[in-house]
C-alpha cells in the first residue's frame, strides 16, 4: 500500500491541511479562514473551539479530496505561527481567547525587564530578544490584568501544540516552539523555574507541558478526534514546528551551509549553526527542528504584504489586459520601467520596520512625472532592499551561501524572483510544492513514522528543487548603487519617525 502524511498548517489567518506521498509529492489541499477579533486596541484574539473544529473540517476535506485510504496515513504533524498564547484550563476547557502573534497588549513587559536589568541578567539563558507577543509577556499581563484566568491555567501552549494537543490527548512543549517563548532556558535546554521567577511568573514552571522534538512522535490520534477528522484512532502525530522551521526544512536546510529566505506578509531569513549568535548582532536564536542546531532569524513584517497593499490602494480600477491576470499584469508594469531609469524608493514598513521602531512605509522620489509603474517598481525592489538588510546582519555572522532557498509569494513572480538574485547577488533557488509549511509537516511526521532516518534523508527523498536563478553581475552592480541610496533615505526619515504619531 502506498504511504501518506498530513500537514496541518496553522497560521494567524488561515488553516491548511495537505496530503504528501514520501516523495514530497502534494495530493490535495484543503483551507479554511478562522476569523480574528480584535476586542480592544493591540488584541488580535480567535476563538480556540472554533479554531479546532475548522483544523478538522480542513483534515476531513483533505482526506476525501484526496481520494486516499486514511489507513494509508503513516503519520501526521502540526506547524503554525510562533508566539502567541493559548491556553487550556484546569476546568478542561480553554482557558481564554487564543491570542495570535500579533498581538501587542504587553508591550509595557519587556520594556520592563529591560530597563529593571532582568533582561540583561537572563539573556545568557534567553539567547533572544523579548518581545510582547511573546508567552513570557502575555503571561506577565494575564496574571495581572486576568487573575482569574491566570490561576486556571493547566497547560500553557502555542497554537500548534494546542492543537495537537486536541488530536491526541496528550500535552507536550515541542522544541522549536517553546524556545522562542521567553519561557526557556535555550542555552541548556531547559525549563528553570528561577528564570521564571525572575519574570514574575513562577507559577506557570507547572502548567508547561514536558519538552519534545520535532520529529518524535508525541501522541496518537484519540477516539474522539478520529470521528472528528476522519483520521484512523491511533495514527501517530509527531511533534511538528514553528512554521518558519517547517518552511526550512522544507528547502532543505539541513545543515550550517544553507541560508533560506521566505518572502510572505513576513521577511523570514534564516540559517542555522550548532552555536546561537549571542553579541547581539542578531535578533532571534531558537532551537532548531534538527536537534543539536539552533535556528538564527532575522525577521521583519517588511515583505510581499507591501505589494497586496499596494494592489488594494493604488491600483483598484486598473485595467487588466485580456488574457492576463493581476499578478501578471503588475510584474509587466514594474518590468517595463528599467532599474536605472527609476529613482522612486519606497519603504516598505506598512505592516513593521526593520529600521526605526516607529519607522512607516513612504513613497520617495515621486514627480508628475512617475506612473503606477515606477511605484510598482519601487515597492518590489523595497521588499528586496528590506529582505538585504536582513541577510547582510546574518551575512555578517557567517561565511557567504552557494545559493538562497528562497519560498513565499515572490516565488510566484519570475520577475520578482530575479530581482532578488540580482539585489542580494546569490543565485535563488526554489522549490516546487506550494504548501511548504505542510511539507515539512510531512516530513517529520515520515521521520517519526521510521519512513526515513532523519531530515537529512527525507530532504533527499522529498524535496525538489523547481529551479535556479542566478544574479545579472550588471543588474547587480546598478542595485547595489541603488541600495546605498535607499540606505540612505531610510537613515535620513528615521530622524523625524519620533514627531509622527503611532
């Protein structure tokens, strides 16, 4: 009988369930939108019942689209967004509201710990910058803003752990997660209640679930999650991941040689190294789904979301030419304004900033001249000046890549894709499936289920390559003189960030 994994991908929006055969061939995708409230200013909350019961409508339709055998299952994994805070309650029942990574009600914690020096006294155990979507925070506000549900807590999760918490019974920590929580001591790979202490949380050292890995298995389906999924009872579901880890370790990043970048509403730019970078040059060190390596991120809300913007905005009645569709049409449009020729820059800080905290996104260098065309230009080369400056921090720390896995959006985009490899002047290479996050799901639910040895092995079985673009060295050279100059700009605005409003 052939053999099947699920890949139940969670983001802050959307929910996507696919089936891969141990090729890393995609079977069926199935996805479903959970809605976002927003009670307040800065809380971006979903209903945890409602978010279960759609992971398993997408499980269930997945499942019959595929036409497959659920027998033929051998495994299934979770992903989904870091940060966050879902939390299960003694009562056996969620606790509160899932709260998703963009949530920015705690901001006021880690400004805290900063400036009262618990923050540099724990960083040698952080290995990490806190931050107010983090566990850590949202837990600080809990106990003081929700009391209530603060002393009612049994399990503090991420939402991938929540669940797969749901689908089998059973609560674990997975790695990945967890060690970019502010809950862990990533240094030692441990949880040490003094550190929580120290944050002013100590009690919740009882309510995190015991530590497991990426491609263990951590649990098997339950009777009730099998009538609700369509999965048969017993079905092992392994450990699963932070979906920038799934997204890596579906572009193969398997050792310290590789450098990926993903290009989403998110810049994710990663690699990952048997040591964390802890003099400060880097934001974000985790642990990594490959044990014994630690992820390195730089990351930003500095990417494609910039473009949908744009398209909303700027572009609403635009006449698309028969027999092109939108994407197309705009990739002409940018296309058709050589780089040399356009002196537009756009800063593409909508939705976050990789320069100054207060940072927003500008259009400058605009004349009566300009048309949709050279901003169009102007945002695609912004998200890839946004994404250099990311990669030339981690460039920094390490010894140059042979090539940049490159995932997201942007990969849809021809044009775009070689724009990237003449900006960062690294070929680009990209993968064929679309449902990255899932893949890795599958591929560690194959590990668990002793399809492959390790993720080394799997990579070689289920991951292709799509294509190589390598860099223009002219293109290059004339983006190179154009990223100075958008250096320039963004230093020059970060002098008056502070006199706008938030």
């Amino acid at each position: 009988m052939k053999r099947y994994a699920v890949g139940l991908d969670n983001g802050g929006t959307v929910i996507k369930a696919a089936v891969f055969d141990m090729k890393g061939e995609e079977i069926a995708v199935a996805s479903r939108q959970t809605p976002i409230t927003t009670p307040h200013s800065g809380y971006i909350e979903r209903d945890m019942e409602e978010l279960w019961l759609s992971n398993c409508d997408c499980v269930r339709e997945v499942l019959r689209k595929s036409a497959i055998d659920p027998k033929a299952v051998i495994g299934v994994a979770v992903c989904g967004h870091g940060k966050g805070l879902y939390l299960w309650g003694k009562d056996g029942k969620p606790a509160y509201q899932g709260i998703v990574s963009t949530d920015n009600r705690a901001w006021r914690y880690p400004e805290k710990w900063r400036q009262n020096g618990t923050f540099e006294r724990l960083y040698p155990q952080l290995c990490q910058q806190l931050m107010a979507c983090q566990q850590v925070s949202l837990l600080a506000w809990m106990k003081e803003h929700r009391r209530e549900v603060y002393d009612n807590i049994q399990y503090v999760f991420s939402v991938k752990d929540y669940i797969r918490f749901r689908l089998t019974g059973t609560a674990r920590s997975e790695a990945t997660d967890i060690s970019g929580s502010g809950l862990m001591d990533i240094r030692n790979i441990r949880f040490d209640p003094n550190m929580l202490e120290a944050l002013g949380i100590g009690e919740v050292y009882d309510n995190i679930p015991p530590l497991c890995y990426s491609s263990e298995v951590a649990g098997y389906v339950s009777a009730q999650a099998s009538q609700l999924t369509g999965l048969p009872e017993g079905t092992p579901v392994a450990g699963g991941m932070f979906d920038i880890d799934a997204c890596a370790i579906a572009l193969d990043v398997t050792d310290s040689q590789a450098l990926c970048t993903i290009a989403g509403t998110w810049s994710i730019n990663e690699f990952i190294s048997r040591e964390p970078v802890t003099d400060g040059s880097i934001a974000m060190n985790s642990l990594y789904a490959i044990p014994g390596y630690y992820l390195i991120e730089e990351c930003s809300a500095t990417s494609a979301g910039n473009l949908e913007w744009f398209i909303q905005n700027c572009l609403e009645n635009e006449r698309i030419p028969q027999g092109k569709g939108l994407y197309q049409h705009i990739d002409h449009m940018a296309a058709s304004v050589p780089a040399e020729k356009s002196d537009v820059y756009f800063l593409p800080f909508l939705y976050g900033t990789n320069a100054h905290p207060l940072g927003k996104g500008a259009f400058i260098g605009l004349t009566t001249y300009h048309r949709k065309a050279h901003m169009a230009r102007a945002v695609y080369e912004g998200v890839a000046y946004s994404h250099k400056t990311h990669i030339d921090r981690l460039l920094s720390v390490r010894t140059p890549p042979k090539a940049i896995r490159m995932a997201g959006g942007v990969v849809n985009s021809p044009f775009w894709v070689q724009m990237f490899a003449d900006v960062l002047g690294f070929p680009i290479e990209t993968v064929r499936v679309k449902e990255l996050g899932a893949l890795g799901c599958a591929m560690a639910a194959a590990v668990a289920a002793g399809v492959y040895r390790n993720y080394p092995d799997a990579a070689k079985a289920m991951v292709h390559i799509h294509s190589t673009v390598r860099p223009r060295e002219e293109m290059t050279r004339i983006y190179r003189e154009k990223y100075e100059k958008y250096r320039a700009v963004r230093t020059a605005l970060d002098t008056v960030w502070e006199r706008f409003t938030i």
